[in-house]
C-alpha cells in the first residue's frame, strides 16, 4: 500500500458527460501529479501541483482540469468525454517535487460508453 | 519520437532465469532514472531509483545506467513467477517531468 488513494475505483459513464476522480496523497506529502494511462499511449503525464499550486502541464487536454486543495487532496475534473477517454487515471504524490521518488495510488478506471 | 523507447515485450522466461530490460532516451541531460514494476490493474510501483552512470544493487534487481550510451537497464536474477509483471522505465526530463517508457510485460513460467 502506497499509503496514496483514490476513489472511485471504476467508473463507467456516456460520451459527453462530466466526471471528478479524487485523490488523497501520502501524509505529508506536498505534490500530486495526475497521469492516464491507456494502451496505445501509454502512462503520459497530465498534470502536477505542489502545495495548492499548479507546477506543470503535460498533455492534458482543455477539456480537463485539476486542482489541488488546502488540505492536498486534489480532484481531476474530465468533461464533454469522449470514448478514447477510456482509461486508467493514476494520481502520484512526493514530498517535495522534482527528483522526489512518486509513490502512485490504485488508479480510477473510466469506461466511456 | 518519444523521449524514452522501451520494448513492450511481452517477454517470457523460465523461472530461475535473469530478465534483462532496457531503454533507451534521447536527452542526455537527463539525470535521475528509475525503474517502476506494475501489477495487472494496480498503480506502479517504484523498484530502483539511480542518479548516476554505473550500476546500483538492491537484492535481486541490478539497474545500470550508461550516459554516454543514453540507455539504462535493470536485471532481475533468479526470477520468480511473482515478478511476472509490466515493468516500466521513467526518467525525469529537464522540466521536471517523468517520462515513462512504453513498459515491457514479463511473464515468468515454472
């Protein structure tokens, strides 16, 4: 157990709806990162904050965003989905940032139907 | 072309054998090299974490990293059927980024 949460852990909803994934990280843990992993593509990285701050984008699409809140759980918002949304969606926490080992929670799974 | 190539596999090996897995990268001002293990449906793991050229121990897992070659590897001695496993290649890039390799899945048969 990596001591980082995630919930739901599967979700499955229509083309063009709107969904939150949720994220706890390790105590004490400053940084959340936010990443997708699919088949074809990989595990890419979307997103990370440090302490409430937004630090770096990957390839995160406009119609995604994310946040992190004063207590450092932070939630990924995903809207207008498409089927290749479909995927697993993994958040990361770290002490500090870069260079800082990742530990990653059990990952949401979104079906797109 | 993405910044760290990794072969999917999938590889097989008989139990007790060494698996050998590598990747390559593009940048060489990259410095810190890991290698994560992920279970079918589970968040990665983190196996070995090196910031240099050269080769770092840690029970059954050896990660070598050549700079000049831009290529890191990791050996798993006297494999077990519980190492069965997708095992990813990452590195941080100059912005702090982690990059993934595409990841190779392992199986190892008794």
């Amino acid at each position: 157990d990596s001591g980082v949460t995630q919930t739901p852990k599967h979700l499955i909803t229509a083309t063009g709806q709107r969904v939150t994934l949720r994220c706890s990280p390790r105590s004490g843990d400053l940084s959340v990162y936010w990443y997708q992993q699919s088949l074809d593509q990989g595990l890419q990285f979307l997103i990370h904050y440090y302490n409430g701050e937004e630090r770096a984008k990957g390839n995160i699409l406009e119609r995604f965003s994310a946040q992190q809140f004063p207590d450092l759980h932070s939630e990924l918002n995903l809207s207008s989905l498409e089927l290749g949304d479909s995927a697993l969606y993994f958040c990361a926490s770290s002490g500090s940032g870069v260079g800082d080992e990742q530990f990653f929670g059990p990952g949401t799974r979104l079906t797109v139907l | 072309q993405k910044e760290v190539e990794q072969d999917p596999g999938p590889l097989s090996v008989p139990e007790g054998a060494i698996v050998s897995l590598n990747c390559t990268y593009s940048n060489s001002a990259f410095q810190y090299f890991m290698w994560y293990r992920q279970y079918s449906r589970k968040g990665p793991e983190l196996l070995m974490y090196t910031y240099s050229s050269g080769n770092k121990e840690d029970g059954r897992f050896t990660a070598q990293v050549d700079k000049s070659s831009k290529y890191i590897s990791l050996f798993i001695r006297d494999s077990q059927p519980s190492d069965s496993a997708t095992y990813l290649c990452a590195i941080f890039d100059s912005w702090g980024k982690l990059q993934f390799g595409a990841g190779t899945q392992v199986v190892v048969t008794p």
